[in-house]
C-alpha cells in the first residue's frame, strides 16, 4: 500500500464515498421512518387496548413509548441532512 502523498499539510486524500453510500444511507432512512411508522401504530394500539381493559397507570408508559419511537424518528430523519452538511471528511 503506498503511503498517502502530503500535499498542504494533509496527511490523506479526501474521502468520497460515492453513489452507492448515499443509495445504503436513503434505503436505511426509509426502513427507519417505516419502522417509526410501524411503532407508532403498535403503541396507538396497545394504548387503545389498555384503555378498553381500564388498566390504571398505563398513561405514562404508552407516552414514554411513544416519545422514544418519535425522538428515533427524528435521529433517522436527520442522519442523512447532517451527513450532507457535513460533506466529504478529510481523513
């Protein structure tokens, strides 16, 4: 393997992971708002199940759910924008 070339003090070209990268990061973004989707439906269920059984303190449980799946939805939404900004990373 020959040694990276120092060209203006930096140690190694710059990384670009090409097309491909950018296909795997949108196809894990929609799987990620699929699978957000899919837990918001299963806890407005067990929610709706849980009200019809009248099973007290349950409130809480399905709110906090419900706040994990939203706050996942938001950190696989904003992967891809954060890695756009970013752009190619010197390494």
């Amino acid at each position: 393997m020959p040694a990276p070339a120092v060209t203006g003090g930096a140690l190694a070209a710059v990384f670009d992971p090409g097309p491909e990268a950018a296909f795997l990061l949108n196809l894990l973004a929609w799987c990620g708002t699929a699978a957000g989707v899919a837990g918001v439906i299963v806890t407005g269920t067990l929610m709706a199940l849980h009200l019809r059984q009248g099973i007290p303190g349950a409130d809480f449980e399905h709110i906090r759910s419900l706040i994990v799946v939203l706050l996942a939805c938001v950190l696989v939404g904003s992967a891809g924008p954060i890695v756009t900004f970013l752009g190619p990373l010197g390494l």
